[in-house]
C-alpha cells in the first residue's frame, strides 16, 4: 500500500459506516479522489456490507455567487479588466465586510459581558464603602464602572477593527491607481 493510499485508509477507516455510504454514494469527485474512492469501496467490502449504487459522478462543483451587498463602486473593483497580480479584490472587500460585522458583534458580546458581571464589578465596588456597602451609592458606582467599562472595551475594539478595513480599503485603492497610472514603455518591450 503506498503512503498516501495507507493515509486515506487511516482517515476513512475511522468514518463511521454511514459516513462512508454517503461517500460512495455521492460519487463526488470534485471532493474525492479517486484513492479515496477506492479505499471506501475496500472498507465498506472489509465491514461486511454490499455496495449500494452511486450517483451520478460528480467532477465540478457549481459556484453560487453569494449577495454581498456591494456598492457599485465595489462591484467595479472586483470586475476591474486589469486584475491586480498579489491579491483577489473580492476577497479583500469580503474580508472587510467580515471585519466590520466582527466589530459589531464584539461590541454587542463587550455590553453583554460587562452587564453579566455587574455582580463580580459591584464585590469590587462595595470594599470601598465599608460602612454602608448596600447603599445607593454603591449601585450607582457600580453602573457607572460598568458603563465606563463597557464604553473602553467598545472602543478598543471597535475602533481598532473599522481602522483595519479603512486601511485595507485605502492600500487596495493606492494599488489600483499606481497600476492605473503606469503606461507601458514603448520602448522597453
């Protein structure tokens, strides 16, 4: 058995039978080797069990272009005639879009969090007021470190993270416009 055929047998031979039958039926090729298939086809044997039919054999998958909501804007970077060589512009504005919907839900899990812990803020809260730790006073420190916590981690999260995708935004239109702006040499060819 050569090495990468006993690795595939390794992987596969761990894969529940089911898993293994939705293998062999599929007959996805585009995500299967033909390796794979065989060594399949030899555990399903070696596990006692006769070999339903296969589907179709699948070579390509077809790609189903996701709605990103890209502005026209973006949409005429992505379709730009004259690609860039070193990076995919729909995977760095995909990325930014990601970034920013990161951004959003760190600053909801920061409110959420500060807000679950009022108790453990307000135990640090109380030893300062020795005499009367159940008084007003107490809870209205309490909210407000937990506010001005709250309004730190939001903008030590948030800010740093829309900064990151205004920066991949600003590097990605210098690199369009420097690869705009140079004219072939004539005379270099």
């Amino acid at each position: 058995m050569s090495g990468l055929r006993e690795q595939i047998y390794d992987r596969m031979n761990l894969k529940e039978t089911e898993e293994l039958l939705e293998i062999w039926q599929s007959n996805d090729h585009a995500e299967w080797s033909d390796e794979a298939f065989e060594v399949v086809q030899g555990i399903l044997k070696a596990r006692g069990l006769g070999l339903p039919q296969q589907n179709e054999p699948v070579y390509e998958h077809e790609v189903q272009e996701e709605d990103h909501d890209f502005s026209d804007e973006e949409l005429k970077i992505i379709d730009d005639e004259n690609p860039p060589d070193f990076y995919d512009p729909f995977d760095v504005l995909l990325t930014t879009k990601r970034i920013d919907s990161m951004a959003k839900v760190m600053v909801a899990f920061t409110i959420l969090y500060n807000v679950f812990n009022f108790s453990s803020t307000m135990q640090i809260v109380q030893p300062y007021f020795i005499e009367n730790p159940d008084s007003k006073i107490v809870y209205i420190l309490t909210i407000l470190v937990v506010a001005l916590n709250t309004a730190i981690g939001t903008v030590v999260i948030y800010f740093p993270l829309k900064a990151l995708t205004h920066i991949l935004r600003i590097l990605m239109e210098m690199e369009s416009r420097s690869r705009k702006g140079t004219q072939p040499n004539p005379l270099v060819e």
